[in-house]
C-alpha cells in the first residue's frame, strides 16, 4: 500500500472522502472553511501536514490531515473510503504520519465520536484508535451535527 504526502492535485480527492463521512461529521464538501484547511495542509503551511493513501483511480483510499507542532500533535481529519475501511488504510495514514513528523516525548490528539454517538459504532472509530495504542480522555465540544466528541491521545516517547 502507497502512502505519500498529498499534493494539489489531491483535493477532489479530499472532497470524495467528506462526501462520504458528512452524516457524521457535518457540511464540509461546499465549505469553504473545509476546502482552505485541505489546502493549507496539502500545501504544508502553519506547521499542518497532508497524506493520502491513493488509489488506482482518480479516487482516495484514504487521507489524513495533521498538525505537525509538537509537543502536541494533533490528527485534524483522517477518513478512509467506505469501500477500504477494515483493509488497514487507516493504520498506514497514522503509522507514516508518526514516522514523518512525531517526535516525543510528547503526546497524538485526535477528537473522535464520544461513546453514545450514532457514529461511533458504524464507523469503528473509537475501536480504531483505541487499537493504535490512543486512550480515550476528556469530552470535546460537540460535533457541528450536534454528536458528542471526545479526545483520545497517546503518547509518544
């Protein structure tokens, strides 16, 4: 499986994926917003980096957006397709992000659906995370849907 740094031309590519996940996460594929955080990342402004995993197509299997500014590393947005979820895209995306830009001693953040979120279950999330070594912490602000959020972090050495 290929993982690699986004570029510019990987921005449909982001699109497709939000398309995929806004029941759960909110408006994002005609915001604005969304579209100038996708770029600064791709582009690697303010300490953000981007990876995708592509496909053969001109789809993504999956892509991650991440603050690279430790000691407080922060996974802004990691979705994988619904037809590569289950086939480790996502373990790569986090596993090379790591390798990339984390360095410790310092801790990952990422905010996830809280426990009773309809979310939560369907897409395997919390399950995920716990997986990869995150244990779930505070609660976060609501998700703009109105789900509750919560904060799963790890920490790295």
């Amino acid at each position: 499986m290929t993982i690699r740094p986004a570029r510019a031309h990987d921005f449909p590519g982001f699109l497709g994926l939000a398309a995929q996940v806004e029941q759960w996460f909110g408006p994002m594929v005609e915001e604005p917003g969304f579209h100038d955080a996708v770029r600064e990342h791709i582009h690697g402004r303010h300490g953000h980096a981007a990876l995708v995993a592509p496909s053969s197509g001109p789809d993504l299997l999956g892509g991650l957006l991440l603050g690279t500014e430790g000691p407080t590393y922060r996974v802004h947005w990691l979705v994988v397709s619904g037809r590569a979820r289950g086939t480790g895209v996502g373990r790569a995306l986090v596993e090379e992000a790591v390798r990339r830009w984390v360095r410790g001693p310092g801790v990952i953040e990422v905010v996830t659906f809280g426990a009773d979120h309809p979310g939560a279950v369907v897409s395997g999330a919390r399950v995920f995370y716990e997986r990869l070594g995150f244990s779930p912490a505070e609660a976060a602000a609501e998700g703009p849907e109105g789900g509750s959020r919560q904060v799963y972090r790890r920490a790295v050495g």
